[in-house]
C-alpha cells in the first residue's frame, strides 16, 4: 500500500503542478470498461484529491475535469460502477452521466443524407428503414450502410448520377442486434488470407506498429505471416486503419470478431509465437533494453500464451531469468497483479524440474512471487 500510495501522490502532484483556475485540464479516458483495478484505484485517488479541485469547495475554482466513457452494458463495468460510486461517495467531486443513446429520425437522416450527399427529402424513407434496422446507433448505421453496398442494396448509379437503393430487400435484412456478430461475418467474406493477417494483428490488441509486425511476422522457415498486400486491402475495405507507420482496428468491436474467429489454441500458438520473434529478435540478442517498450509487448505475449512448452532448456532459463527482473521491476511500481502473472510465467517456464534445473533462480521466482502476493 504504501508503494501504491506514493505512485498516487505523484500523479497527484503532477496534476497540480500542469492545472490551475486560470490553465484549467481536462482529462479525456475512452473505453473505461478495459482499464484494470489499478488504473480505476489511480483514477479514483486523482479525483477524490482535494487538493487540485480548489478552495472551500468553490466550483469556480476547480481546474480539473474528468470525462470518461464506457459502455454501459457490458459485465466488465462492474469495476467502473464501483470506481464512480466511491467517488460520489466522496461528496468531493461532482459526478454527472451522459448516456448516450441511438440517433433520432432527424439525426439519422442527417447522417445518412451528408453520407450519399443527398437532400434530407429524398433520403427519408431510407433513413427510415435504417434507423430501425440499428436502433439510431451511429457506429452499426455505418456498418449497416457499407454491408448495403457490398450486398448492392445500395449503388451509385452513373445513369442517375446519384446513389440509388431498393429499400424492399433493405426491408427484408435483419436487424443489427449483434454488432460482434455482424462484424465476423463482414471478415469471413474477405480473402482467407487477410482473416489470417487480421488474427495476427488482433493479438496485439487495438494497435501495432508496423516496426513490431516487421520482426514478428517472418517464421522461422522465412515465411511471411502477414504480406504488405493483405494489410492495404484490410486498409482498403476500412477494417483497418494506417496512421503514418501503425495500424489500428477503428473499433474494439472489429479487432475482438477478428480475434474470436479463431480457436483459442490458434491465438495461443499466435501468442507464443509473436512473444519469442521479439524476445529472441530484440532482447536476447541486446538490440534493445530488457524493460523497453517493445521487450514488454513480448513479455504481454508470452503471458497470453497459456501452457505452452519449450524444449530448449538454455530458452527456457533465459525466459524465466527475464521475467523475474520484470516482475521485481513490477513490485517497485506497485503493480502487484502483473508481478505475479510474470514471475508465475516464470515458474512455469523452468517446470516440474525447475529446482533441478536452476536452484537459485527457481528459489528468487517463488520467494518474490510470495512477496507479490503479500503485498
């Protein structure tokens, strides 16, 4: 606790020191619902912090303001709800909810007529259909519109030289209830090939830089996982996004249908494979510093690789010797959770012979997992 409360204080100090009534802050936090524990414990330590909202609890004075978004219907949002409820219990801090709800018929009109650049009038009757098909969620009207087009239900017409629909068989498609649903099966239409990329890239979550994907993509008989060639038309049809060299999935919706199509044996075989490219690629070899960036998106990669093995003994001690730096590493930031996921994965690397194997290291992984869970 008192590491965790240190790491609090300087976090709170540093909003202090870049926020005032004259410079006020706002902090922007989206998709709450994936933070772990300890973020929600830090965010709810900085709001519930006196000492940045101002003086006898004038509002003018406060210089902070937190705006935060998640989707409420989610069982993960167990951990927001609680971090909310101890801070209005505060009675510090002002909570206010906007729940944002679907579009209107004027607002889904509005969306769809700058979309096809046509007048509101002679939109409406599609709008219409539309919105009833998504509930007025902006995010499944787009989807929904780009799958009309795909499916031809919605075409330009050059005759016309406008966009032209037949909103008879709009009527018939049904409705987009299961938007994860939906977005698995747009992938299954692409090449099998792209699917096999986007799994790849899905593993490192909602973004990877395309310096990562360039280690972690060449096998080890030199073939090429992910071709350039199945990322632009991943790019190209909109399931993924390129920003100067790094690639994202524009919702975490889209990179989750591209994970789950797979088997979880499959991701853990991706997993386990893309952990050891960067850590035998990079660390290993001493290109980078073992509690560098890219040395702990392999480290996340190794962990998420349940129960896989490795006959290498040299590779397995290596690995194990890495983890547990790490997981002190961890202890020393207060991130206690994470430490023992490492130094378990530590454990479990020099196996049921690990005492035979390495004695001293064996002895360091259990006696600092304890402390680890101690603490």
């Amino acid at each position: 606790d008192n590491i965790k409360n240190q790491i609090h204080y300087l976090f709170q100090k540093l909003t202090h020191a870049i926020s005032n009534p004259q410079a006020p802050m706002m902090i922007f936090l989206d998709d709450l619902h994936w933070a772990n524990k300890e973020s929600l414990d830090l965010l709810t330590s900085l709001i519930t912090d006196i000492g940045h909202l101002g003086i006898d609890d004038d509002i003018n004075q406060r210089c902070v303001c937190f705006v935060a978004t998640y989707r409420y219907n989610e069982g993960r949002n167990r951990r927001v709800e609680k971090c909310v409820h101890a801070i209005e219990n505060s009675n510090v801090s002002q909570v206010t909810y906007l729940n944002l709800d679907g579009m209107g018929e004027e607002g889904t009109n509005a969306m769809i007529s700058d979309a096809l650049k046509l007048p509101t009038r002679l939109t409406r009757p599609l709008s219409d259909v539309v919105r009833k098909k998504t509930l007025g969620n902006p995010f499944y009207v787009k989807i929904f519109m780009a799958m009309l087009s795909e499916e031809n239900c919605l075409k330009y017409s050059l005759k016309e030289r406008r966009w032209m629909w037949n909103i008879d068989n709009i009527h018939k498609r049904s409705m987009v209830q299961d938007l994860a649903l939906v977005l698995a099966q747009k992938l299954l239409r692409l090449p099998k090939e792209v699917q096999n990329a986007l799994t790849f890239v899905s593993c490192f979550g909602r973004s990877v830089h395309r310096d990562v994907l360039e280690i972690t993509t060449e096998t080890e008989s030199g073939a090429i996982v992910v071709s350039d060639r199945c990322l632009e038309l991943a790019v190209h049809e909109r399931i993924l996004e390129m920003s100067g060299k790094t690639y994202t999935f524009p919702h975490d919706l889209i990179q989750q249908a591209a994970y789950e199509r797979v088997s979880k044996e499959k991701t853990r075989i991706i997993h386990s494979h893309i952990g050891l490219q960067i850590l035998m690629k990079a660390v290993f070899t001493g290109h980078v510093d073992p509690f560098s960036p890219l040395s702990f998106i392999g480290i996340e990669q190794i962990t998420k690789a349940d129960d896989f093995e490795l006959k290498n003994s040299e590779l397995r001690i290596s690995l194990a010797e890495l983890l547990l730096r790490v997981g002190r590493r961890a202890i020393r930031t207060a991130a206690f959770p994470s430490a023992l996921t490492y130094l378990e994965k530590g454990i479990s690397f020099l196996g049921d012979n690990g005492w035979d194997l390495n004695h001293e290291l064996c002895l360091h992984l259990h006696e600092t997992a304890c402390q680890a869970v101690y603490l």
